[in-house]
C-alpha cells in the first residue's frame, strides 16, 4: 500500500532563508512531505521581487521556489516575534538558515543556544565559507562562488572569456547538497535520537563538484595543467546542421565505429588516434572538428534518424522558449498548470523524483507575505502585535 505522503512526512521545518539557496532547499523538503513554515522579515524574501509578476511580491522566481511552504512574517529583532521563532523551533525537527554565524548568533539563535532548548534539533545551514576557515565570516553569492571555485575559469578555457555559468548553479546545487545532508540527518537522528549541526560550505561544495574530473594530473600532487581536455575543448558544442543544431556524443569503441561508418568515413575508426578512448581524449579538438564537419553535411532530422538507428545519444538543440512545447515534457505532464488562489492560473514544474511507496506531492501553493501568521501563531499559544 502506498503513504498518503511523502518520505518525509511528519518532519516540521522552520525555514529562516531568503534568495536561491535555502529556499532550493526547504522547497525540496517540502516536496517529499515536511511541514515547512517559512520565517519571513517585513519586508519578505527579497527573491519576491525578482522576476515578472502579476500582484507585488509574488514573482515568478519566488512562485518556483517556494511551494509546499506557509509563510509567516516575524521582525526578528522585536522581543515579542523572537520569542514566537523561539517556541517554533522548540517543536520542530529541523531549523534551517541563510545568515552568517555572527548575526544568527546576535539574534539569539546560534546552534548552541539552540541546542539547550531542543537536542533533537537538525540544525542546518550553508555559508559561503567552512566555519574552520579564514573566511568564515565572508558574505559570499553565486557569481562569488562561482569565480573563486574555478567555474569562471573553466569558462575562460572552454571559450577565450572568463563568464559565469548562465544559470545560479552554485546557489542551486548547494541547495540540493543542503537538503541531502539534511535528509542523511534526520535518519541519524532516527538511530541516535539526537540532532546535530549540519554546514554545507559553497566554495568547498563546488571544489568538490568542480574537481571530480578537473583535479585531472593533479589527483597524484603532480604540477601540471589541471582540467579535462574534452570537456573544456572548443569544439564541444551543439553542432550545425544543414537546417538547426544538433547534440550528438559517441562514447564507447562501438560508437565511434558506428558513427565513421555512418560518416563514410569506417577506416578512421582503425586511426591510431581514434581507436581508443585515451587516445580520443588526447587528440579530442581534430576529433571533434572532424564531427562539425559531417554534422553540416545533413539535416537535423536525417542525422537523428541514422544516429538513433546506431544507438548513439542525440538530440536536436532545444530552444529555451521552446520547453513548454516539447512533445516529450508535455507527454510526461512535467509542465503543470494550476490554479492559484491569489495569482490566478499559473504553470509549475513537477517533481523528479519518484519514489514508490512514500510520494511526494505538491500540497500548498506558494505563499503570499505572512499569509498564515495568525494561524501559526495561534498554534503556539500567541497572537501576532502589529
């Protein structure tokens, strides 16, 4: 039989976040079934302003952001509104925040101090830098991280300029690695009975997801250029075709056999430089130049038709406007309408991840400023001033 809820059903969090990260964070909590109460200053998540928008404070990029959630609106340096953060955290499983250690312990609400009142306490949250290090008490954002974890330069290798990604894809993956470590420790706690601190630091997180194949030479403390060739080669690109672009990567032996076969060209797979995936990788700029230069030669259509044929992985460049519409996304329901109680008929994103006997699900749309204060409030025993 299947859970009415998701795998983490039962799980209060109280949310403390603003902007891309933790709110990456608590939205995926809130898919796989934990309550979320989303703490908001007076002036709301900033990330509300961000974006088109139909009514203020209700942007596109906060509607993506924060669904599964209830809002609350605290001043957190009002005696009254600390207090009632305070009894919030008492109950819950988790506290998860976006400030630095100085100012979260100004207010009151460090990890240890926190500790004392709720040993149970998952407490969670993401600093720019490892609190054990010189710059733990650095602001750090995105485009930050990003250029200090070599991201920009990879950029500069792979193309001539150095750019950030355009996409926030240190403020996104951190988040995803935030709720993972939280996820890890509320089954801990599920053994132990205790809670603990958890820190994902965004430079050292993105070293680490950087690096897995750009450490390259210098896995064994050699000197030498770090970074894998192939992927920062410039010729590793959707490539032309005689009427759009098209994403095309043989792999294995047998693809690349495939694929001279399909060029007309079946005596290169027996090329010295070719024959072997060391060998591709060090000789990867005239390989795939070599593939450029086919891929004009024939139509999108026809070059998907003949690479699908051979089992070599293809796709026709997908435009970005052009999502809504694609035939698979719309026959996989992953674009949802729905309907919003304030902003009217919106389209949201599904949940990816699938799991067969505890679901997630989208209960609760996102919500508006301190849209359920009063109720909360009441729930610990108060009433909101102001």
């Amino acid at each position: 039989m299947m859970a009415e809820s998701g795998p983490l059903s039962g799980v209060r969090v109280i949310d403390l976040t603003i902007n891309v990260l933790g709110p990456m964070a608590t939205q995926t909590l809130g898919d796989m079934g934990a309550d979320v109460i989303k703490v908001e200053p007076p002036g709301g998540d900033p990330l509300r302003q961000t974006g088109p928008a139909r009514n203020p404070g209700m942007s596109a990029f906060f509607l993506n952001m924060n669904r599964n959630k209830q809002s609350v609106m605290l001043d957190l340096k009002n005696t009254h509104d600390a207090q009632a953060l305070a009894r919030l955290i008492d109950d819950a499983d988790v506290f998860v925040h976006s400030m630095r250690t100085k100012a979260i312990e100004k207010l009151g609400f460090g990890y240890e101090a926190l500790v004392r009142r709720n040993p149970r306490l998952v407490y969670a949250f993401a600093p720019g830098y490892s609190s054990e290090g010189p710059y733990r008490d650095r602001p750090a954002y995105d485009d930050v991280i990003q250029g200090q974890s070599g991201l920009a330069d990879m950029m500069d290798l792979a193309t001539g300029t150095p750019r950030f990604f355009p996409t926030v894809i240190a403020d996104k993956y951190c988040g995803m690695q935030l709720a993972s470590a939280i996820g890890m420790a509320l089954f801990a706690r599920e053994r132990t009975g205790v809670g603990q601190k958890v820190e994902v630091p965004m430079l050292e997180t993105m070293l680490a997801f950087n690096l897995i194949e750009h450490l390259w030479a210098g896995t064994f403390g050699e000197d030498g250029e770090l970074g894998y060739n192939r992927v920062l080669s410039s010729q590793r690109r959707p490539y032309a075709t005689q009427d759009g672009y098209i994403c095309v990567m043989p792999q294995s032996d047998a693809h690349w056999r495939s694929f001279f076969k399909i060029c007309g060209s079946p005596a290169l797979a027996d090329d010295s430089r070719f024959a072997t995936l060391a060998e591709r990788t060090r000789h990867i700029d005239m390989l795939y130049e070599i593939v450029a230069q086919n891929m004009k030669q024939r139509t999108t259509q026809t070059w998907g038709d003949a690479l699908d044929a051979a089992e070599i992985p293809n796709t026709p460049l997908a435009r970005l406007n052009e999502l809504p519409q694609d035939p698979y996304l719309t026959g996989t329901g992953f674009f949802r309408p729905y309907d919003h109680p304030s902003e009217g008929r919106l389209v949201g994103m599904a949940i990816a991840q699938r799991f067969s006997g505890t679901p997630a699900s989208i209960r609760r749309p996102p919500p508006q400023l301190g849209q359920h204060t009063q109720e909360i409030m009441r729930s610990i025993g108060m009433e909101r001033k102001g």
